[in-house]
C-alpha cells in the first residue's frame, strides 16, 4: 500500500490529509461498575480533504483514510463505503458491467430511460450496483468547435 495521496480526480489538486481528536464516551458492563459517571477517553480520526472536495468519512488510521482516498482518486467509490447524494445523477457500476447515468432514490438507483416508441421513463438499475462516481465537469468549449452529428 502506498503512504503518498493521489490528486484529486476532479481538480487536480493534492489533497491534506487532517488528524482530529474528539473524546468517546465508554460504557461499562455490570461487572466493572463506574458509580453512575460517565467515562471518555480521547480518539483520534483521520479524514482526507481537498479545496473543491472532501472525503465524508472518519478513519481510525491514517493508512485507512489513504487508502481510501486514493480508491476514490482512482474513479470508482465502492457503495459499500459511501453512496452519491439522493437525487444527484453519477455514473453507476452494476453486476450487469453495463455503466449508465443514473441517481439514488430512496435506496435505488435509477436511469433515465428513452425509448423509440413510449414517453422517456425512469427505470431501475437492475442487479447489484457495486460502485459510483460523480460526473465530470463538462468540458470548455474551444474555438473552432468539434464534429456536427447532427443526422440529416
């Protein structure tokens, strides 16, 4: 595993990386009476942040929130680690292999379908969806333009 963070995928930017610590409460059993107090003990959490971005979660070591990162700069989130905002469109990673625009919705995820034939409709991501990532930005419009598809 390496110790060195991967740029951000969407700025380009070398992300830092922030030790925070904050004091957890500990809860006795029976056996180990505290006479009623409470008792706390200082944690520290490690979380990876960038100018335009952050990384939404805590991790226990820095090793952790490195390695987590760097899946994240690598493109693809795994669902089991964090989802997209609801109602956001992203790109989807299904069981099926077959990577399509589309956005969680009360626990799903859901593309935008066009048919030839019948009105445009959301439709369910079939399968399991084992990884997302946001969509780019757009690109900048250059001079001169790019190729007309327009079908005539």
């Amino acid at each position: 595993m390496t110790d060195k963070l991967l740029p951000c995928p969407f700025c380009g930017r070398i992300p830092q990386i922030t030790a925070k610590k904050c004091l957890s409460s500990l809860k006795w059993n029976k056996n180990y009476p505290n006479n009623g107090r409470n008792l706390y003990i200082e944690k520290e959490w490690y979380s990876v942040e960038c100018i335009c971005c952050e990384l939404l979660k805590s991790f226990t070591t820095e090793e952790e929130a490195i390695a987590a990162w760097n899946r994240r700069a690598a493109g693809w989130i795994p669902t089991v680690e964090r989802l997209p905002e609801e109602n956001v469109d992203c790109l989807v990673y299904p069981a099926s292999e077959e990577i399509v625009i589309a956005r969680l919705v009360k626990g799903n995820f859901y593309y935008w379908w066009f048919d030839a034939f019948d009105s445009p409709d959301w439709v369910k991501v079939e399968g399991v969806v084992t990884h997302w990532m946001p969509l780019p930005k757009p690109p900048e419009l250059c001079e001169g333009g790019g190729i007309d598809v327009t079908i005539r």
